[in-house]
C-alpha cells in the first residue's frame, strides 16, 4: 500500500512540472514600468533601468518587456525619462506626461500601473 502512494505521489510530481500553472501557481502579471518585478512601477524601477543601460545589471526577457514603456521594442534612457515623468504626472494633468506608459497593442497581456 505504502509503495502505490509513493507512486503516486512521484507522478502527481511529475504532472505538475510537465503541465506548468495547472497545480503550481503562474507567475504574477507583468506590470508595465515595472523593470524590477516588484509589482509596481517606481523610482526604483528607474534606477535599475539606468544600471541595465549602463551594464551594471542584466535584465531577464521579463524585465526587458517591463522597461520598455515606449513601445518602441528597444530599453533606453527614454524610458527612463517617461516612467519618472509617469512618476510626476501619471494621469497626464500637469501636462508633464506626453504620453500614457501603457500601449495596449504593444503590452497586450501586460497590467496598466494606472489600474494597480
């Protein structure tokens, strides 16, 4: 009896791994801005941006789909200066803001930081 629920339990084991967010949980959703992956966009996500560029970090696919806020397929110290704008202004009422971090073509699946 004992060996028929090892046995089971190995293959219940071996199910979770082959069939990825069906008994695990899946990763948390992408937040645009997000470079970091804490979940929100914020100064820090800044800083670690201007650490990518300066090749002082490396960044995941993750991170490289987070920090491109400009949807122009590239991380660059633009992206820099649009999250500290979104930082400053991220409704776009001050008129600091020239355009919302959010593309919902090129972050399709991703999360809105103003929706958070």
């Amino acid at each position: 009896m004992k060996k028929h629920i090892l046995i089971l339990i190995a293959l219940a084991a071996m199910i979770a791994v082959a069939i990825p967010g069906t008994v695990m949980a899946d990763k948390p959703p992408l937040v645009v801005g997000d470079a970091n992956l804490d979940g929100m966009t914020s100064m820090a996500d800044v800083m670690f941006i201007m650490q990518y560029r300066g090749g002082l970090r490396e960044f995941s696919d993750d991170q490289l789909r987070c920090a491109d806020t400009t949807a122009d397929g590239m991380v660059t110290m633009a992206d820099v200066m649009h999250i500290m704008q979104y930082r400053a202004d991220p409704d776009m009422t001050l008129g600091i803001l020239y355009k919302l971090l959010y593309d919902p073509t090129f972050h399709a699946g991703m999360i809105d930081p103003l929706t958070q």
